[in-house]
C-alpha cells in the first residue's frame, strides 16, 4: 500500500458526508500534494463518479475503492480517507463506508492498478487492520500503520 | 478461445475473503470446465469481475475460478479481485450443478469479455 497511497493526501477525518464530497476531498488532497494541477481536479471528479454511476465500489465492511484512469500521471497514485460518521456509499452490503481508498491509474498501466484493488480486499479481510486504522487519529498514525503492512500479495 | 470437457475431479474452493454462498455440489460429481484467456486490455479489474460475479450467482451451480496456484469462488467479487488477472491470464472456469451446461457456455462469454460492455447482455 505504500508503494501508491500519497502520504500528503491521507485524510484522517473526512468533513464529507456524500459519495460526491469525499471523492471531491480526495482528490483535492491529491491535487495540494502535488498530483493534479488545480484546474484538473474537476474533471478527475467527474470521471470517478462516472465510474462509480456504472456500479458501486463499496465492497462491503465499510470499504470502499472509487477509481479512474487519468493521462499524465507519473504512477498509480491513491489515498485514503476515514469517515467517523460513516458516508453512504450504495455499497453492495448497505452498509454506510468509513475508509475510502481512491486510487487514480495510468491508462496504459493496468497491472498496478489491478494490484492495489487486490491489496486492499486483501487487507479489508482483517478486522484487526481495519479497526487499527479508523483509530488513527492524524495522517501520521495512518502512514505508520500503512509503511507497517506488507502488500499480502507480495508473500506469496 | 475456450474449449470444454469433462472431468472427474471436484477441487474444493479456496477462495479467501467474504463467503459468499456458492451452488450445491453437484449431483454427479462431474464439473464442467473451460479455459478462459483474460481479453480486456485493462484485465479482469473490479467491474467486469463484479458483473462476471452476478451473472454466476444466477445459476444453482458452484463456480470456481482458478488461476496458476489458487482457486476462488466466481460468485464473489472479493474473491475474484484477488486474483489481479491481467490481459493474457489463462484462467480456469469449473462450474458443478444441475445447470452447469447451460451456465459454463455464459459465463466463459462473459469471462473473455474485452470489455464490461461487452458482459451486459449477458446480464439481461
């Protein structure tokens, strides 16, 4: 996970309540990190809620991966946001989502992209990882336990 | 692209993450196979394998995915999302139940879709 998700951009209280305004803060947070030039913000918004009008991706236990391919990028980049509150999120569950991994790919680079989805329904898998990082309280804590946990795919 | 046979295995699954329930083991105990090759330029990433897992949910049979060293269950998107299958990834497809003639010819279709475009007639 620390090879894509953006240090700068983890966000460990999102202030959004909507699919729409997390996504929106998301890509934001990328964007002040370095990412996206400001006026590419939008259209990176746009293309993830397209994506996300084509089915959910929540995938249950108050997961979810909102994702987009975009040109330009020098990597798969991604970041994650806790929600205390819970976000509605239409998940395939119902249930409401409080971590959301939102990653944004190189078009031309699908084997990363297909990597960091296999990572986090891996580490979804575990109560323990899940419930240590809704307990971070600042982008610190968060970086700390994500640098501590081996992609599970990478052992085998 | 795909070919058929028969065989008289029956491989448990060992699929990880969520349980889903899969189909009733089957009642000969003979499970339909294909060999799939993954077409989608972007491989089998999470919308194409949701919706290759709800056209398998449809059918009474089990359906197991398996790739080089693992097999998962068809019927869970989790499932199948970890095997991180990129274009050109030989998968095999192994449906066992009542419907698994009927159900094996669809979800082969589906399997080598190059596009999740493609899978949404399947679906109707």
């Amino acid at each position: 996970m620390k090879n894509f998700l953006v240090r700068d951009a983890l966000v460990p209280s999102l202030a959004a309540t909507t699919k729409e305004g997390a996504i929106r803060e998301l890509v934001t947070a990328l964007q002040r990190a370095g990412y996206f030039k400001p006026h590419e913000v939008d259209p990176v918004v746009s293309e993830i809620l397209r994506r996300e009008g084509l089915g959910s991706t929540g995938i249950g236990r108050g997961v979810a991966i909102p994702h987009s391919r975009h040109e330009g990028l020098p990597r798969l980049i991604g970041t994650l946001g806790l929600s205390k509150a819970g976000i509605p999120f239409d998940s395939i569950d119902g249930q409401d989502v409080r971590l959301v991994f939102l990653l944004v790919s190189r078009p031309d680079q699908p084997g990363p992209h297909l990597h960091a989805l296999e990572t986090i329904v891996r580490v979804s898998e575990s109560d323990e990882f899940l419930n240590r990082l809704m307990a971070a309280g600042s982008r610190d804590e968060m970086w700390e336990l994500i640098q501590n946990t081996p992609d599970p795919w990478a052992r085998e | 692209m795909f070919g058929i046979e028969r065989t008289a295995t029956n491989t448990p699954d060992e699929g990880t993450g969520t349980p889903v329930e899969n189909g009733p083991p089957p009642a000969d105990n003979t499970p339909l196979r294909a060999t799939v090759v993954i077409r989608n330029p972007q491989g089998l990433h999470m919308r194409p394998a949701m919706m290759f897992a709800r056209i398998a949910t449809r059918y009474r049979s089990s359906v197991t995915v398996r790739a080089k060293d693992r097999a998962v269950n068809g019927k869970s998107l989790l499932n199948l999302m970890t095997l991180a299958a990129l274009p050109g990834t030989e998968l095999e497809l192994e449906v066992s139940g009542e419907d698994a003639a009927t159900a094996l010819p669809v979800l082969s279709k589906a399997l080598a879709a190059p596009s999740a475009d493609d899978i949404g007639p399947l679906l109707n």
